[in-house]
C-alpha cells in the first residue's frame, strides 16, 4: 500500500505526465471552432508622464497584413528601429502595443525593404513586458550608428488583444496612424439581409475597448468600403438604399467610434489603413450631419444568397485566365496563369499581398490574407509565366499588372501562392469531429434539423472514402484528408449523436460542405448503423501531389513483339489482353512500351494507403505489393472508345531520383518502408513487366494514350487533376509514334479539344 507520504509525489508526477501528454498537440494550434485557451483582459497602460509618446506602425513589402517594417512615430516624424541586439522579447512589445496577441517571429536587415528617416531605436534591450518600446533600454531615441539596410521587421499574430483599447498619444497626426482596433464586423441590420448567408450588407462596426461602435459617415469613401468588403471576402462594393438606413438611424441611437477612417482602396485590411481626423460628434453623441457607415458587398459566384437572383448580381469573372492549385480550403492555392493555350506558374520574386489580392479578386474572392512564396503550396508542372510582379491594385487581372517576362533563374521551387478571404458561410457550424485524440482526427458528426429540432448525429460509412473526407476537412478548416475511416469504435464520440442522420454521401471532392453532395436526404439507408461503424476521418495540413513527366513518355515509347513464354509473370498480374488466355506459349504479343517518371511535387510524402502487415509478397517479381492499382494505361479511339488496356495491379513504390539536396527515403529492397518523398521521383522503366499495352489486337491507326494515377484515390492528393496524363499516338502497324503528351489540366480548353471524344472522359470515382 501507497504510504501517505508518497502521494504529493505521485500527484506532482501524474500533473508532470498530463502536462507532457498536452504538449505533444500543442504544435496544431486549435482549428477554427474549437475552444481557444481564455486570454487575458486588455488593460491599458498607465504611463508615466516623462515616458516619450510613441505610435507604431508595420510598414514596407509586407506578404500578410499583421506583419512588416516596423516604424516609429515620434517628434512629427516617421522612421525605423534597427535590428541591432533585437530580440523576440521586443517583437512581443511591437506586437502588443499594436493590439496583437503576441509576436510569431522578427526579421533583421530590411526584409521587407529600406525605410526613411531616422532610426528612432538602436540596441534595444526588452524584457517582453514593457508596456511601450519606448521604455525598452536603448541607446536613447535618436542615437544610433545603423542605416535603413538593417531596419528591422516583425510578424505578428493574426489574433487581436481581446478588449484592446486603441489609445491615440499624437492627436496633432492622427491621419498619419495605422488603425489599431480590436476587431471589424459588418452587421446586418434590415430584416431581409440578417436571413441571408453570408452577410453582405450592413452597418461596419469596430470593437474599441470590448465595446462594438459604428463610424461616423461624413469622411467614408467608396475606397473605404472597397477595403471592408475585401476583408469579409467580397470582390467588390455597390451601392445600398440610404434612405431606408437613414429612418432606421433615427429610431436606434448609434455608438459612435472617436475616429475617422483613410484608405487608399489597397489595403488588404482596415488595420493597414491611416487614421483619418478624430470624429467631430455632437455633444448627443450623434456625428455632424451624418450616419452610420453602411457596406453592400457584391459575393463571388461561389458564394450567391441565392441561386437564382443572388448569381445573377454575384461577382462574375471576366475571363478565366488565372486559377489555383494545390490549396487544402476555397480561396488558397499555387497561383497559376493562362498563355498560349498553356497553364504556367508566377516567380515569387516581388510577390507581394498587393499583387496576391489582385488575384484573388480577380477569382471572386476577397483580399489576400497571405502572399505565399518559395512553392509552400505544392510546385507547379510547365513554364514560369510570369516574374517580378508589380500590382497597383487596382488591376482587373494579374495579367495587367507590370511583370517581367524572362523568368531566368526561376525553378518551380519559387513558385508564388495566396491565401484569399472568403466570405463567412457558417459551414463550421453544422459539422464537428467527435472522440479523436486531438482536434484533427474524429467520428464525422452532422447537424440537421428534425422534427423541427436541429439535432446532431453520424454519416453512414457505406461508400465513405477520400473524396468525402476531404470536403469534411475543408468544410472544417483542417487541411486536406489524410485516411478516411469507415469503422470509429476506436473513437467514442458523442452518445447522444449515435443515430445516421446521413447516408448515401458521395462527393466530388470540390464541395465547400458535406450537404453540398450528394446524399439520401431523409430517406437514410444504412445496414450497418451509425455508433462504432460511423464514418470518420483524419486531416492533415499538408499532402502529397503525383505528377508524370509528359516528356518522359514521349521518349521512350516503343513497340516490342514478345513471346508468351517470357510473359508468365505479367499473365499472372492480368497485364495482358483477354485474348492472351487462348493463345500457346509459342505465340507472340505486340506491346506498346515506354517509361513513366512520377514526381512528387506536394507538401508531404506519398505513402501507400495499406501498412507493411497487409503487404503481399509476389514471389514471381521478387518484391512486396503495396497497392493493388497504382496506375491505369489505356489506348482510345479518337471517339472515346477504349480499344486496349493496361495497368500496374501492384507494385514496388520508392524514391528512385531526387532533386538536388533531397535525400532518398523509401526503396523496396529488404522490405524496406515504401513511398515517394517530396521532391523525388519513382520511375518505372520500359524494360520492366506491366510497364505497357498490349496492343496485339488493335489496327492501325491514330489513338489517345491516357495514364492515370492513383485511379481508385486510395492516397489522399492535393491535385487530382494532374494524375491524368495524354497523348496522341499513331500506329502504322510496324512503327508506334507518342506526341503531345500532357498533364490534366496543363492546357486551355480549346487546346484539349484538338484530343476529340475525350472531353468528357473523366476517370471514374471508385
């Protein structure tokens, strides 16, 4: 038996192990939805009366709005602080006294450009705590021996300060501030557009203080809206019935903010705007002969009220010259470019939030969260369209912006990518993952409406696969699918959400939420029941991406007439036609040859969907079978007719090349873990079994040869449009050509067409 004395010390060990057993989920953050840790109070700072009165900005080439040069103002004057003995510590008193949560990280030697003036701070030494940089130890204000190429940077958290309270020092040069508040809304405030979703119209409200407060109208500008509505995901503004805004003004008396607000119609957020002069209001509290500021956002074609009025005055694309690829959620993804026909990518060079909310306008989404670089959402296949570019924001197009055209020295690496706002359809709400052991892993749990209740219950797991757990994923914000699960015993989820409230799921795999496929509705069919045989899912932020090089096959194709007797292996993986079965061992078999070279061009590596104890050893080839159907070949018609088929029914997955500094992973040998890392390729060569057609049986002719990766989606991808790869193929019956081979989705429409009857080809989901 324990003694007495001994328990302190086992509570002590078990907190300690509890403790341990947090932090290894601590690196996931919490997704939207999830409870945060509660934060602390904003309490503003009582400063003493000698302290210098200071205001601060984040400036220069920003790629997010909640980071930049950082820039003091001080004695009438704009100018920077070096990086000299810069720390986190005073990253967190930038970071705060701009309402922020806390600082990500800080940047040394002018990352996001040169600024002017004076260098207000030099070796500042911070604890974290100060209440303002200005009682960070330094040199003194003024004193330093740096220039602007070690101005120094910070990135903030996108969180604000809950209750933060913007106090302004300077109120002689209030229109030189970035705005600081604690957060934006638009509220709908007529009958008919509180129903709507999303939000489209209505009063823009800060929170100053914990408290929500309208704007003053008498300095707001279009530029002003145009500003908002990006935020809130909205391409664009339009104009609003006043007058049914100005009655209900006078029945309900406004809050108002103290100050006005300058944009320029750029900014990817209001906090990036100046602060326009303090509000002149009335001693009644109303603003001299004005209003509340109203909004009216006009949605993208994605995201109309309705289906029927709402896309006819939805935002629509002009012309599709620009999409994106690669992204886990609507609105993100690799940046990628029409010309000549061919679909290339952006150098990252100059990429800017500027240039990537141009984009994203251009698609019917919002402004640009984030300029991403350096390929972060996946490397593209093709030409570098575009480098060097320069927005003025104001452009329909990315392709009217300023750009260099020689794309020298630009890899695939540097590839550009953004991340859009999108306007809040409340999809969150109706779905929730229940009984995983952190917030990215759980039993699917819905919500719907029954009996005229809303209740929440299970998705049946008949049919549940990838493409159904990768809309669940986005819908939740989570990334793309990394398994789908179609048994949850493992998982204990909400007992009271046991029953199928949906069954029947099948999905595309581009729906924004669950409802959005197709499903039984309320007439549920399900054999097995919901509980422990539940559908279920894990997400993960990053996946892999398969792509074949075109130029590869091309090269290599080749005919080879082959005996059946050398053909035994093949016979026994079903690699040859059915007409093979009849045929002696002394007969031949005409097969069309070539090599495929598949690139791992994701964010994480390829791995097969079984684990090594399910792995089937084929004594024949040597080697363990991790998938059953890696890759489909099949020869059609120029109508679409399939005249031969071949395929891969198992094979031995590793990393036979890799880019430079990349290092091998996976290779079959003794057993060995199978996969394809990032940034590496597996090549299947034309002189191995099952690397063919057989095309003993067609005549001669022109073709279409299509590849197909992964066919069944048994490995969840970030891009399923690129596993498909074609090519026209003649056969003069002693010669075999292979031409224009490409990926899905690497040309214009109009060039596809020239491959006739395969427009609406599409590979079979399961």
């Amino acid at each position: 038996m324990l003694s007495t004395q001994c328990l302190p010390c086992c509570t002590v060990i078990l907190l300690v192990l509890f403790e341990l057993a947090l932090a290894q989920y601590e690196h996931l953050g919490y997704p939207p939805g999830y409870p945060d840790p509660e934060q602390e109070h904003y309490i503003a700072p009582q400063l003493s009366p000698d302290t210098p009165r200071i205001q601060l900005r984040l400036a220069g080439d920003k790629r997010k709005h909640n980071e930049g040069r950082v820039e003091v103002f001080y004695n009438n004057e704009w100018g920077t602080v070096c990086d000299d003995d810069f720390t986190i510590h005073a990253a967190q008193v930038v970071c705060r006294e701009l309402g922020y949560l806390e600082a990500i990280s800080w940047s040394p030697s002018s990352k996001y450009g040169k600024g002017q003036g004076p260098i207000w701070f030099d070796n500042l030494h911070c604890t974290g705590k100060e209440k303002t940089l200005a009682l960070c130890p330094s040199n003194g204000i003024g004193v330093s021996d740096c220039k602007h190429s070690e101005d120094v940077g910070v990135v903030c958290s996108d969180k604000r300060i809950p209750g933060f309270k913007f106090v302004n020092t300077l109120p002689n040069h209030v229109e030189n501030l970035d705005i600081q508040v604690e957060d934006v809304r638009i509220r709908a405030i007529l009958s008919s557009y509180r129903k709507r979703i999303p939000v489209t119209e209505g009063y823009v409200e800060v929170k100053d203080g914990g408290k929500w407060k309208q704007i003053c109208n008498t300095e707001w500008t279009q530029l002003d809206s145009r500003v908002i509505c990006g935020m809130f995901g909205f391409p664009g503004e339009r104009k609003y019935n006043a007058r049914v805004y100005k009655m209900f003004a006078r029945r309900r008396k406004p809050t108002y903010w103290d100050y006005a607000v300058n944009c320029t119609g750029n900014e990817a957020h209001l906090s990036s705007c100046k602060l326009g002069q303090a509000s002149s209001l009335k001693l009644n509290g109303t603003c001299a002969g004005g209003l509340p500021v109203v909004v009216s956002c006009v949605p993208g074609r994605d995201f109309a009220p309705t289906s029927m009025t709402g896309f006819r005055k939805a935002f629509r694309q002009e012309q599709p010259l620009v999409r994106l690829r690669g992204g886990a959620i609507v609105g993100e993804g690799r940046v990628e470019v029409l010309k000549n026909g061919e679909w290339g990518t952006i150098c990252d060079d100059s990429w800017s939030l500027l240039s990537a909310t141009v984009v994203c306008r251009e698609l019917g989404f919002g402004t640009a969260i984030e300029a991403l670089s350096g390929g972060r959402l996946g490397q593209g296949m093709g030409p570098v369209h575009m480098n060097e570019v320069q927005c003025t924001g104001f452009e329909k197009s990315i392709t009217e912006c300023v750009f260099n055209k020689e794309a020298l020295g630009c890899s695939h690496e540097e590839d550009a990518a953004v991340r859009c706002n999108v306007p809040s359809m409340g999809f969150q709400q109706s779905l929730r993952l229940s009984g995983g052991r952190n917030p990215y892993e759980g039993r699917v749990e819905v919500l719907v409406e029954r009996n005229g209740s809303l209740v929440w219950g299970t998705v049946c797991s008949e049919s549940w696969g990838t493409m159904e757990a990768m809309v669940v994923c986005r819908q939740l914000g989570l990334g793309f699918a990394s398994n789908a699960f179609q048994e949850t015993w493992y998982w204990p989820g909400e007992v009271s959400a046991d029953n199928v409230v949906m069954s029947g799921v099948r999905c595309s795999g581009t729906e924004m939420s669950l409802s959005h496929c197709l499903h039984h509705g309320a007439h549920l069919s399900c054999a097995k029941g919901g509980g422990r045989n539940a559908a279920g899912v894990s997400c993960s932020e990053t996946a892999p991406d398969l792509v074949l090089n075109p130029q590869v096959v091309e090269q290599t194709t080749y005919m080879e007439d082959r005996p059946m007797f050398m053909l035994q292996c093949a016979h026994e993986e079903d690699c040859l036609s059915s007409t093979a079965n009849q045929v002696p061992a002394n007969s031949y078999r005409r097969l069309l040859r070539f090599s495929s070279q598949i690139h791992n061009n994701g964010q994480s590596d390829f791995r097969p969907k079984a684990g090594r104890h399910s792995w089937v050893w084929h004594d024949c080839h040597r080697h363990y079978h991790s998938m059953e159907v890696f890759t489909l070949y099949d020869l059609f018609s120029l109508n679409g007719t399939k005249v031969a088929e071949g395929h891969k029914a198992s094979f031995c997955l590793e990393d036979s090349e890799c880019d430079e500094g990349i290092e091998k992973r996976y290779e079959c040998a003794n057993f060995g873990d199978q996969g394809i890392t990032v940034g590496c390729w597996d090549t299947y060569r034309h002189d191995i079994d099952c690397q063919w057609v057989d095309i003993t049986d067609i005549k001669p002719g022109d073709y279409i040869f299509q590849i197909v990766i992964n066919p069944n989606y048994e490995v969840p991808e970030s891009d399923y449009t690129n596993n498909i790869l074609k090519c026209r193929c003649r056969y003069d019956g002693h010669r075999v050509w292979m031409y224009s081979c490409h990926n899905g989705g690497s040309l214009s429409t109009e060039t596809e067409q020239t491959f006739p009857g395969l427009l609406n080809n599409q590979v079979t989901h399961r």
